[in-house]
C-alpha cells in the first residue's frame, strides 16, 4: 500500500528537544537525543514534509543537528539559547509498564516561548505536542487557518491547566493521550466511556494510546481498536507514544479524507507500525536508520496480523 496517494501536506512540530538519560532492563543511555517533537519528526518524515519549532541549550550536539537534517527534518525553527538543554532522567520497570522520574531539568525548556516565521504560520497540518495548553493556544493563534491541528497533553496540565487544555481541546481535530491521561481528564475509568466524553469537549477524533495493548479510536459516532505489533525484544519505549503520533498524522497529510473514519484506522495502522521500530533500540537509533522498505514490510506484516477474513 502506498503513503503517497496525493501530494503530501506540510507538518509543523511543536514541542520539546531533549537529551534522555536512561535505563531499562536492557541497558541504559545517558544525555541521548529525545523529546517529543524529535520522535514525532523522525516517524512523520518518513510520510511527508515536517519542520520542527523547538529550544536547545549551547551543549546541544551537532551531531543530532545533522541526524535531524539527514532524515529530511527541516530545523530551522531550533533556536539555541544560552544555558543547558532539557534533560530528563528516568528508569522503566522490567515490564515497561511503569516510567520511574529520576530528574527533570527544564533547563532552556522552561524560557520557550514559540515564536513562528511566515512559513512556519502558513503550515497545513499543526501538532502540537506535549507542552503547557497556554503555549499550545498562543502558537495556534499565530497560524494561518492551518487544514489540521493536534495535540498531546499529560497528566501534570490536566491538573495544574485544566481550563486551558479545554479551551484548546475546542479548537483541535484529534487529541492524543494515553490511558491515565484519559480517565483523568474525564473522571471515567473505563476508557470507553473516556473516549466517548472526551469527543465532546471538541476534537472530532480522540486517540487513546495503550502501551503494548494498542490504540483505541473514537471518532464520527464510532470506535475502532488496534493490537500492538508484537515486538520481540523491546529496548526502550522512551518517546513510543509520539512515534505513534508521528506515524497516525504523517499518513493523515497524504489524506484526501483525514475526517473519514476507516482512513483514521488506517493512520492509527501505520502509527502503530511506526512506533514498533522505535522500541527496538534507545533514542532514536532505529528511527535513524529506517529504510523505507523495511515499513513497507512490517506494514504488509502487521495488516495480516490484524486482518480477519470472514
């Protein structure tokens, strides 16, 4: 199946830069390349244009500068300013159903203040990824009537900047969040009843990210839920759930119908596959050297796992 039935449109990241200190029960890493808007980039490239509007400290590597640029990621939207760049330490269980915070250091990260160009305002597809709602509603008031705009969100907004995370939840078309965030944001546990009250507060399809259960959909009425590609030696799942998202909008910008409901199971598919490679390695070692061949592959591997013929 091709990615590219019509002219991909342009997707614009907003969000976090990061260098990841961590450890798993498969090793660990110190200060590698992370971050939200990194991972969603690095899977929605593989599908269609992506520019990326972030913050980094002078010890940023110029390595990961040039790894984002080989991979087609436009960065000229990184700004450097002095001090150090977000550092996140963290740890997972055996069983990588729990992150453990060791240390977050905000670092540069806390003085972002996104401020787009005239190219970056006149994007087609906006996702805004996981950072304060009151900076995700300034930057989509800085845009030029974009065709599509999502966002992520977690716990500590639904919390600390509940009025305004429902202030922008009225302005998006998909929202991303995963099962804790769900039954947060709703005060309903079972995440079906979830997805459904979360549709009402505005975005006309809402994701619900389930580690290695899945993904469930609701959008136009209906619900729709995908397995997990089965992973047969799972690394790292640092930044699994914005590959996700990477993979879901990267198809979406090459939609002729990004609001029909079988053509979001589709991107939900491919979000799927996308984030498989990514758990196979730390940071994003398997993201930077995906071929495209090799998605194709695991596409046509993870559509007959999921397909049942009648």
């Amino acid at each position: 199946m091709s990615t590219r039935s019509v002219k991909a449109s342009s997707i614009l990241v907003v969000g976090s830069v990061a260098l990841d200190s961590v450890e798993t029960a498969k090793g660990r890493v110190e200060r590698a390349l992370g971050g939200s808007s990194v991972y969603l980039s690095l899977s929605a490239v593989n599908f269609a244009p992506v520019s990326v509007v972030g913050v980094v400290g002078e010890d940023f590597p110029g390595e990961h500068r040039r790894l984002l640029e080989k991979r087609g990621v436009d960065i000229s939207g990184l700004k450097t300013l002095p001090g150090k760049t977000f550092h996140w330490q963290g740890s997972y269980t055996r069983d990588f159903r729990s992150a453990i915070t060791k240390k977050t250091e905000l670092n540069v990260f806390e003085k972002f203040r996104p401020e787009l160009s005239d190219a970056e305002c006149r994007a087609d597809i906006l996702f805004l990824a996981n950072i304060d709602p009151e900076l995700q509603l300034n930057v989509l008031s800085q845009m030029r009537r974009p065709r599509l705009v999502a966002c992520d969100t977690m716990n500590f907004w639904i919390e600390r900047k509940r009025p305004q995370l429902l202030k922008l939840l009225k302005k998006v078309d998909f929202i991303f969040v995963n099962e804790d965030e769900a039954r947060q944001l709703t005060g309903e546990h079972s995440l079906i009843l979830a997805g459904q009250n979360m549709l009402r507060l505005g975005p006309r399809a809402v994701l619900i990210k389930k580690g290695d259960y899945g993904a469930s959909l609701f959008a136009c009425g209906k619900m729709a839920g995908l397995c997990a590609y089965p992973v047969r030696d799972v690394v790292d799942t640092t930044g699994a759930g914005d590959t996700f998202g990477g993979g879901f909008m990267g198809y979406i910008a090459n939609s002729r119908r990004p609001h029909d409901f079988e053509e979001l199971k589709k991107a939900m598919a491919w979000g799927t596959v996308m984030s498989s490679f990514k758990v196979e390695a730390f940071s994003v070692k398997r993201l930077a050297s995906l071929k495209r061949p090799e998605i194709m592959r695991r596409w046509k591997e993870y559509i007959s796992l999921v397909t049942v013929r009648s």
